[in-house]
C-alpha cells in the first residue's frame, strides 16, 4: 500500500461526491424481491380501546370468600360508568395443585392458599374448564352478555402454558420436553421462576397436533361469545406459529383481536406485531421524564412503527408496581392515567389497585407487596375519591374526542419548563383538534409560556381561538403565538378542545 495515498483515500472515502456516485449507479448483486404481505384490517376496538383488569376470584362481597361470575355482573355498572370498554380477566381455568405457589410467590403453598392463576390445569380440567369456585361455563356466557350490554367486550387471557398437572401432562405427553429423567423444566424467565408451571415444546414432533389443539382452545372461547384476547408471554412462543394461528382465527372470526403482552426487546414485539397482534404492551411504564416521553412518543408515531405496531399504555400490571407509583400520591396516579389516556388511544389499568392506590412494594423490586396473584384479595368496591373522579372524566373525554382516538398525529409543543409536557392532537380530518397539557410535578404548581402550534392547526378568521377544558370546564380565547399556562398537582392536566371560530 503507498501510505502517501492514504490521506487521499480518507477523504474521496468521505467526500459527499462518493455518496452521489453509489446512490447515482448501485450495484444490485444482492437485490431480492419480497412476497406478498398479508394485511389485516381490524375493528375500531384495534385501534380505540379502554381495558379495566381484575381478578374475578377477589369479586366477592364479603371478605374469605372466593369471588364468582355472579359477583363480577355485580361490578359491570361500575366498570361501565367509569367509561372501561374491555374487561380483562386474568385465566379462569382450574390451577393447578402440584408445585402451587403460596402468598408473596413463596414456593410452597399452605392450606388453603388459591396459587397463581396462569398456572393451568388441574384434576377439574385445563384450558376449556372454568375454576369450579367461579361458576360454570353457562355462568361465565352469561356475564359475558351482561357485560356486551353496558359497553363492554370481556377479554380472556390466552397462556399457551400448563400447570404440571395439566390433563395434557398424560393425554399428550409429546407435547412437552422432557429431560432424561422423565422429570420437565419448569418455567423460567431469568431472574423469575415459575416452578408451578412447565412450557408447550412447540418444536415437536407432533407440532401439527400441538398447534391444532392450541386453536381448538382459542375457537371454543370464541364460541362462548369472546372476540378479545390478551395473549401471555407471547415472545416465549415461534413467530411462525403465531402468524399460524391468528390467520387460521381470522379465517372465520376477522373481528377477534390479540393483545400482545411482550414486555421484551423491541425487535421482538416489533415482529409479534406484524405477525398479526393486534395491540401490544410498551415501555410507557418505564417512561417518566418529559425527554423520555417525547423520545418514546417519536419512535412510535414517526418511525415505520406506526404502520404495523398500535400500542396499549398501562400504567401498571399485576406483575408491575413501578418505582415512582411505590408509595405515590394521588397526583402521580392521575398524572400517569392522564399521560396514558392522551397519549395512547389504547390504554389500561390493572384495578382496583390502582385508583385506590395500592402500591406497597416488595423490598427493591418493582412488584406488590401481598401480590394479588399469590392471594385472593377483599376490595371495597364503593370506594369513590378524585382520581375515579378524574379516571372517569379522561374516559368520558376520549369517547368525545375522535382527535384522542388516534395514537399517531400528535405533535409537542415548546413550553419552557421540563416539568410541563404539552402536545397537539386530530383526527385524520382535523374536524376534531385538542392541546394537552399535563404536569409531571406531583407535589408543586407548574407554570410556564407554552408556544401555541398556530402552523398546523389549519387556518382561523382572525379572532384566534378559543380553548375549551374538559377538566375544568373553563374557557380561554388565544390570539398570540406564546400564551401562559399553570397546573396544580390536584388536577394536573388541561384537555383543551380547540375551536376555530
């Protein structure tokens, strides 16, 4: 090599002529032509939707006792004047009695204790039974009407996953792994392990028989009336047979949806989604400071994302109590709904623990003390304060507003102040436009000049506009480009809706 030329070569290397040249004359030895993409066109639920997650089994009116389908209709009211219009239960099915988990994911169970619900099968029966203490079959078609008749579809949860006394243990042993033994690995999900319940062995032999049993369960609740499914730990299973089972579903049920619960890397929930999951979970739970949000929000409405991939905001799960709700005050708990509710067009809770604040932790760890899975829990369902207040206003704001319906168009706003996040929504038409403002103080008055986005708001008649809250009910006329804006931590977030007059 002549080492003269090597400062040349640096520089034709990166020299903006170079980067014309390959884009004017490519070479197209590794050109390749994709297929044919299928596509689903889903139901509006897809792409607009309010969860409400809780444990059927902790429903009961009085406290030691074990929740039913009956004591769930009870709760449908409730549910429904809070403005949720799907209800997900966590599984339903008999669980199982080998390796039950106790209270606080001890491994060893006591007398009486009801295990984890995701650990299926029993002596009653495995994914197509009901757990005899909720009621029966009939119980559960019928508050699945009761509920469509308030507004709301029932979400069952599809966990491809069995206890070890699963009747498919010995009906088909073929379908799952064993080792020389005999014995099978129980589950794990590093660091979590879940010694109650072992994996499908998806890459059997008898693969064909596994994948059509596994439909079989998805179409026999299909039959009971439920067209909504939350699909556990999805990420564990191949892509393949996801992409399988959801065309095969589609085939006669087009209006059924999946809900991709994937909290993993994002290649992989980005995959599970254009393999046909509906929705997905996302990292909004992790996502606190004003930077965070905006940076999250861009990836997911700018890059190809918005395309294949709608997301379902959750402020917290059975499996997640987040660090800053851990001992949080109501402010934080309603800046969080808020954030999610405007944000997201799909959005969830898991309650009552989170509007009535629960949120003790496990010691340095982003989990409940006296976790509902391990325990049935004794709730007073009555319970009123601000943040079911505000709960059901946000709800009832979004129904109104097609502009929140939508997670894409969504533009921020400049205001000087980190504490302030402020952003501009609308429809696809801009028939419909609102400017959110949220705190995310919890403790203090925010305040600041927030640049009004007068560019792509489409054009006025000169007399500026006029803001109406649907929080407070208060009206403002803007006319400048910088206007004032202040929020307290009691009620920290403004849903403007913007009228051009």
């Amino acid at each position: 090599m002549d080492e003269s030329k090597y400062d040349e070569a640096i520089t034709i290397a990166t020299s903006d002529s170079l980067h014309e040249w390959f884009l004017k004359y490519p070479q197209r030895l590794f050109a390749n032509t994709s297929g044919t993409f299928q596509a689903y066109v889903d139901r509006q639920k897809a792409t607009f939707s309010t969860w409400y997650e809780f444990f059927p089994r902790s429903a009961a009116p009085e406290k030691g006792q074990h929740g039913t389908f009956k004591d769930c209709e009870a709760l449908l009211p409730r549910i429904a004047a809070m403005g949720f219009d799907v209800l997900y239960f966590p599984p339903v099915h008999p669980i199982g009695e080998v390796n039950r988990k106790g209270k606080n994911n001890t491994v060893e169970a006591k007398e009486g204790d009801s295990g984890v619900p995701w650990a299926i099968g029993s002596k009653y029966g495995g994914h197509t039974a009901i757990h005899p203490e909720l009621g029966t079959e009939k119980d559960f078609k019928k508050l699945v009407k009761l509920a469509k008749k308030e507004g709301i579809e029932v979400a069952m949860d599809l966990a491809f996953q069995a206890a070890p006394d699963h009747p498919f243990i010995t009906e088909h042993p073929d379908w799952f792994r064993k080792r020389p033994d005999g014995t099978i690995q129980y589950a794990e999900n590093p660091p979590k392990k879940y010694q109650d319940i072992v994996n499908f062995y998806f890459e059997t032999k008898q693969y064909k028989e596994l994948w059509e049993g596994l439909l079989s369960i998805v179409l026999h609740w299909i039959g009971c009336g439920i067209r909504v499914f939350r699909v556990d730990n999805p990420h564990t299973k191949p892509y393949y047979f996801w992409n399988w089972l959801i065309g095969e579903v589609k085939k006669d049920y087009p209006d059924v949806l999946f809900l991709s619960e994937a909290f993993s890397r994002p290649k992989v929930m980005q995959q599970l989604a254009k393999q046909g999951l509906s929705q997905s979970y996302t990292y909004f739970t992790w996502r606190v400071s004003k930077y965070e949000l905006m940076e999250y929000m861009v990836e997911l409405t700018t890059s190809e994302m918005k395309e294949y991939f709608r997301p379902n905001f959750w402020p917290n799960t059975p499996d997640i109590n987040p660090y800053h709700l851990q001992g949080a005050n109501e402010s934080m708990h309603s800046i969080r709904y808020a954030l999610a509710a405007t944000l997201s067009s799909n959005i969830g809770i898991y309650g009552p623990v989170f509007e009535q604040m629960v949120s003790e932790p496990l010691p340095n760890k982003e989990e409940y003390k006296d976790c509902e899975k391990y325990e049935i829990h004794h709730w007073d369902w009555t319970l009123q304060n601000h943040l079911t207040y505000l709960i059901t206003l946000i709800n009832g704001i979004r129904k109104d507003r097609p502009a929140l319906q939508q997670t894409n168009n969504i533009r921020f706003c400049a205001i000087e102040n980190d504490q302030i996040l402020a952003f501009h929504k609308w429809n696809h038409d801009k028939t419909d436009q609102v400017l959110v403002v949220i705190s995310l103080d919890s403790h203090h008055m925010q305040q600041g000049m927030l640049q009004f986005p007068w560019d792509s708001i489409g054009e006025t008649n000169g007399n500026g506009v006029l803001l109406k809250d649907g929080i407070t009910q208060n009206e403002y006329r803007w006319h400048d480009e910088w206007n004032f804006v202040e929020l307290y931590s009691k009620t920290p977030v403004h849903i403007f809706e913007i009228i051009k007059e």
